[in-house]
C-alpha cells in the first residue's frame, strides 16, 4: 500500500517515517530519491483523484469509481471529484475501489457508502449525467460538496409537492393553498372600541379547503402572504381610530392603522387595502379583526366589497 496524504502528519518532526514513507534524521544519500518520489507520487494521486478526470460507472443510484490512492479505508476528509456517468433517481451510494489498479479496473472495493447532501440522501436530479461532483468523507458517508442541480431539484421536489408543472417557462402549481374569499354585509358592527372578527362567507377559491369563515387553518409550516382591502361604512368625523389585525396562533400583526374620520369619503366610506405576511405552524389557525372607535355605539358597517386573500409563500 503507497503512503498517501492520509498518513502525514502536520507536525514536521513527525514524518520521519523510514523511506520511502518518510524523512528520517540522517537518512542515506540512496533514500533520499526514494522519499522525493513517493512524496511526489503521494501529491500525483491525489490530484489525479481530485481534478475531475475520473469517471464514475454504474448508476442510477449505486455508484463506482475507481481511484488513484491506496487507503484501505476511507479517512475523514477525503475528497474525489468525478464525471457522473448517469443521473441519480433516487438515494444514491458510492462503491470505491482504492490504488492505481482500482482505475484501471482492478483493484479491492470498500464496499457501497451513502452520498448525502447537508446530512440528508440525495433526491432525484441531483446528480446528472456529465456533471462534475466533488464528495467528502465525513467519518460515515460522503458529502456532496458540489452538485450543480441541487438547489434546483430540492426546489423542484418541493414545487411537486404543490402539484408542480411546467408549461413553456412558466411554473404552475395548481396545489398550492390559496383563499379568495369575499365579506358577508355586517352591520352596526364596531365603532365603540369593540374588537370585531371578520367574517368573509362569499369563498371564491379555498384550494385545499383550509377556511371556514372566520377561520384560516394553516396547511403546512412556513410563510404566508395576507392581502385584501376592507370596505366601511357608516363612519363619521368622530370615528378616529380603525385597527385592523390578523390574529394567528402564534402571534397577532397589524393590517392597517389609520384615522378613519380624515380618510372617509363624501358617502362616509372608505376602502382600505392591507398585505402582511405572517409565519405559521402547521395547524395553526388565524382569523381577522376590526377594531373602530370614536363613538357611543357601534355604527361602523363592512360592506361586501370587502377582499381577503390568503396564500402559502413556502
């Protein structure tokens, strides 16, 4: 077995290895070009194993490659870089054959490793044919350090997940849970600081079916975009305060704040637009409220005109 970079030490004193492994105090004159050409064929094959030109064989989810040095085992940082000869369908293992022999088709296999990316298998698409990939050992398996397709597979397979396709250049995802919905006539609802949830009957999409009026019942974890306009009526120069508010599980974020008496038109009404965006767990809920004060009773109305949008950002 050759001595690779694997066994040196990063103490200098200590590569004092008998030749041609090493430099020892006071070797003979006879081994020093012994040394300098196992050194230089120690730096040889790990550039031959880590510039690309080696291909891989086998596929589409169980790898080959064959490679110039000759450790036993895998050591924690070892790196090849490779031409991939078929695209990945799934997980993916990486089978190596160590030694000079090894690239030549002979050789001893250490047998199939998993291939991971950031700690997790490899997806479908990762790796295509014709890709060059770099892979480290990282004491278990190899990581994948450089695979041109992965953020655009891992996007992908999360873009499926949404009913995913694609039409020319253009992206679809006819599952992705979105609400349009329209407001019921509520009348004589707020205007003395009661804090009145909103309630929108008129469903136009509920893809996924995720609303009950007044309700939003959060699909997935993640982001969620909250848009619409709110039509009032009935407000008078008194009416100074209009506080709009999504209330979800985890928290509760403003949609509008505005002085509703200076803002109102000639009919005493006014349209007021609000978009928010608001994380949420799966399974949480949210529902909107208007709170409006300035006078003894409730005399604010929210007419029919009124819009709420909810969509899944991710």
């Amino acid at each position: 077995m050759s001595y690779e970079v694997v066994s040196v030490s990063a103490v200098d004193a200590s590569n004092n290895n008998a030749a041609p492994n090493g430099w020892p105090e006071g070797m003979a004159r006879s081994d020093v070009n012994n040394s300098a050409r196992a050194l230089m064929g120690m730096i040889g094959r790990w550039e031959k194993d880590t510039d690309g030109s080696l291909s891989s064989t086998g596929g589409t989810t169980a790898y080959a490659i064959g490679i110039y040095r000759d450790t036993v085992a895998a050591a924690r940082g070892e790196e090849i870089t490779f031409k991939v000869n078929a695209t990945n369908t799934g997980a993916v293992t990486l089978n190596v054959t160590y030694g000079a022999a090894g690239v030549a088709g002979g050789g001893s296999a250490r047998g199939a490793v998993a291939v991971q990316k950031a700690g997790a298998a490899l997806i479908a698409g990762e790796w295509k044919v014709g890709d060059i990939v770099t892979v480290r050992y990282d004491g278990t398996q190899y990581q994948t350090m450089t695979s041109p397709n992965v953020d655009i597979a891992r996007t992908w397979a999360t873009a499926q997940t949404f009913g995913a396709a694609t039409a020319g250049t253009t992206l679809t995802l006819s599952a992705q849970p979105w609400l349009l919905a329209t407001a019921n006539t509520q009348n004589n609802v707020t205007g003395d600081n009661t804090n009145y949830t909103l309630l929108w009957a008129g469903e136009i999409k509920d893809r996924g079916s995720n609303f009950a009026s007044p309700t939003w019942t959060a699909p997935f974890t993640g982001a969620y975009l909250i848009g619409g306009a709110l039509q009032l009526a009935g407000l008078a120069s008194t009416d100074t305060l209009a506080l709009c508010t999504v209330v979800a599980t985890s928290r509760t974020m403003t949609l509008f704040d505005c002085n509703l008496g200076a803002m109102r038109d000639s009919g005493n009404t006014l349209v007021q637009p609000f978009c928010q965006v608001i994380d949420m767990t799966a399974a949480d809920t949210l529902v909107t409220k208007i709170q409006c004060n300035g006078t003894s009773g409730k005399t604010v109305d929210i007419e029919t005109d009124s819009r709420l949008s909810i969509v899944f950002l991710g």
